[in-house]
C-alpha cells in the first residue's frame, strides 16, 4: 500500500530535493509536546513552501512567520482574544495548534489530545473570516492529499483552492 506522503508526492512533487532533517528531538522539547509523524515526514519531505501560492506549511523555521513555535504562540494568543470578546469556539484553545495556514489567514490545526499519542490528532480547519470550522478524521498529510486531489472540500477554505493542477512552491 502507498502511503498518503508518496501519493501527495505523485500529487503535488515538492518541486526540489528534501529538505535537511530537523532535529525533530529539539523541537519537540521546545514546543512540550510530541508532533505526528506524518507531520515530521512531510516538512523533510518538502521544506518550506505552499501549495499553490496559498497554503503555507507550518514548520520549525526560527525567524520567519511561519515557524511553528511562533505561530503555535500567535495561533493561541488570537484563539484566547475571539473567546474573551464572546467568539464560541468549538475546540478549547490551548488544545490546538497550527500547522498550515493560508494566505487569507484560515489555520489548520490539530485538535490535540493530551492522552492520545500525536499521530492519532484530529485536523481541523477553520477560515479567518468567518465561523467556518471543519474536522478531518486522519493525518495532516491525508488532509492535503485529500483537499488536493478534491475528495474532500473544506467550508473553511475557499472554493478557489485548489487549482485542477496543484503546485508546491518553495519558499
């Protein structure tokens, strides 16, 4: 059976050779959790860039605006401001963390569970101007393949994405 990485890849070829590993220990340290698997193969795999000029990987990028520690710290402070002003959010805010996000500013999460080893996350996206929150039962690579490939529509991304030929873009 092909894995969902290798068929993402035969979807939407990362565009240049993989990326030098991250020191995946550290970062986990850092961020005082575990990340998927999936997840981890999927930054070696591509590095940084964006599908279609529109969806950003999220990724250990010290600097940038993408970088996961960053984003994770920006994602919650933004989450904890939509509930204090009366947004119902329907995941509790320190249970997500960022992704991918798009250039409109919509974030795919996962919906963390302490208990649960990280590759069993819940993906959920959410767009940023509106109320729109959508679930994936599966990985973060399944989630792309899926939206790539068109098997799965997210309310929470607009109608424009993907294009019929899918791209990565490098950053």
């Amino acid at each position: 059976m092909t894995s969902a990485l290798d068929q993402l890849i035969a979807l939407v070829p990362p565009g240049r050779p993989a990326s030098p590993r991250t020191d995946w220990s550290t970062v986990e340290r850092s961020l005082g959790a575990g990340l998927p698997e999936d997840y981890k193969r999927l930054v070696d795999a591509y590095g940084p860039g964006s599908f279609d000029g529109f969806l950003w990987l999220v990724q250990p990028m010290p600097g940038s605006h993408l970088d996961l520690l960053a984003r994770q710290d920006t994602a919650q402070s933004n989450l904890r401001t939509l509930a204090e002003m009366g947004e119902e959010l329907p995941y509790p805010p320190d249970r997500l963390m960022a992704w991918a996000v798009s250039s409109d500013g919509d974030t795919c999460y996962w919906l963390r569970d302490p208990e649960a080893d990280p590759d069993n996350w819940t993906v959920v996206a959410n767009e940023s101007r509106g109320p729109s929150w959508d679930q994936f039962t599966g990985t973060a690579t399944e989630f792309l393949l899926a939206i790539l490939s068109g098997t799965f529509t997210s309310e929470a991304l607009p109608e424009d994405f993907p294009s019929d030929e899918p791209t990565f873009e490098p950053a």
